[in-house]
C-alpha cells in the first residue's frame, strides 16, 4: 500500500502537479492592517498569520490600494482579501470566512459644526445628506452602505491616512469611518478626540476574509476550519 502511495506521489512529482500557494491581499488602513518599521501588522493580519499557521501555509501578503487589492483577490485564482465588510453588493465576489472581528462605524464632522447635528440619529442623517460632502474611502463599504441610507453627497477618497487632516481643514463637512480609525488618526494628527464630533452611528460590520469564487471549496474550508479552532482557542466569537 506505502509502495503504490509512493508511485503516486511520484507520478504527480514528475508531472508537474503541485499545490498552489495562497496570496492575500489587504490595504494600508490602521490600526487594522498597516506598515510598521516594514512589517505588516494589525488585529487583521495578526488573526489571519494564525489561520495560517493551523492551515499550513505562508501566505504572501501584499498591501495595495484598496481598489487594486479588491480586483485581484475577486479575479484571480488562489487569492484572498482582508479585512473586508461583508455587504449584498459583494457577496457574490468571494467565498467568505469570518467573521474576524467587529467594526463601528459613525459619521464624523468636525466639533465646531456639532450645533449643526444636534437631533436624534434620523434627524442627523436627514442633516448630513443636505452638506456639501460626505468623504468616504474609495471603493469601500462605506459607498454602499450610505447609498442605501439615501446619501447623494458622497465623495471617494483614495488616501484614508489624510482623511482626518482634510476634515479638519474643511476639504469635506463629514467623514464616514470607524471609531477606532479616528481614535487612532487624531493621535497620529497630534490632536485630541475633541476636535471631532460623532453625529450618527451607521452600525456596527462584521469584518472578513474573502476569497475568490476560483480557489477552490477545499482550500476555503480550511480556512474556515481554522477560524472556528482559532475562537475555540480564544474563546471569543468578534475578536476586538
């Protein structure tokens, strides 16, 4: 029995078949996933390194612009995204393992235009859809997730890190993003959480890993089986 396993391995040695290794993709968005001192780091990558380790594998992690990094990991075969709000608009693109963890997501203006905002969540976002601009990151959830609240006013920004600094200078009157983003932002900016105001909570997002509809069910099941090992180990559902 050993003999004829060995055969077969060796058949598919020689013909050349082997195991493709995964690639994943994420964005530079801390303090989720971002470059530190050349290392890739965040509660996504942290997650998804441990994933890997019970599947494993190696994965190559790349960090590009969200758009780019959304189109590769939706086209090409053995590849993967991270950390990505599951929305109806996406679900189709991917095969999903998740949740990792959760998000908050508010609407942010800056605290000196707070007495414009100062109703009920509703009353709030009937307010923010009347401004000149609401900034949103490029290609992310946030587009969907404020098109189905009505918003007409959304203006995409390619570089989210420049985000806080060009609310507070007045570029947009609001900015769509998560509370820890902001928390994080005003203490790379040097200023104090005071200087922005939450008017509206959108919700809170469970955040995920994604893979292309071509890797195949095994390799996405794997991953899956190591989520579910992952929070058994850590006794936790949302890892936060």
């Amino acid at each position: 029995m050993m003999k004829q396993l060995f055969c077969i391995l060796a058949l598919l040695f020689f013909m050349g078949v082997k195991v493709e290794a995964v690639e994943l993709y994420t964005e530079d968005f801390p303090p989720y996933n971002y470059i530190t001192n050349g290392e890739l780091v965040g509660i996504g990558p942290e997650i998804v390194r441990a994933l890997a380790k019970d599947v494993g594998e190696d994965p190559k992690m790349t960090v590009l612009p969200w758009v780019r990094a959304y189109k590769y990991a939706s086209e090409k075969k053995n590849t993967g995204i991270f950390s990505i709000v599951r929305t109806p608009k996406r679900e189709p693109d991917f095969q999903w393992v998740g949740p990792l963890y959760a998000v908050r997501v508010g609407l942010y203006t800056k605290s000196e235009n707070k007495h414009l905002y100062s109703g009920d969540r509703e009353e709030n976002l009937i307010q923010a859809r009347k401004v000149g601009s609401v900034a949103i990151q490029l290609g992310g959830a946030g587009e969907e997730l404020l098109t189905t609240l009505k918003f007409q006013n959304l203006n995409p920004i390619l570089n989210v890190s420049k985000s806080l600094f060009l609310l507070l200078k007045g570029r947009y009157d609001i900015l769509e993003t998560s509370d820890v983003f902001m928390a994080y932002m005003a203490k790379e900016e040097g200023v104090l959480m005071s200087a922005v105001s939450e008017i509206a909570v959108i919700g809170e997002y469970d955040m995920y890993l994604a893979f292309s509809k071509s890797t195949s069910l095994e390799t996405v099941e794997k991953w899956r089986n190591a989520l579910e090992k992952y929070k058994k180990k850590t006794n936790i559902n949302n890892p936060s």
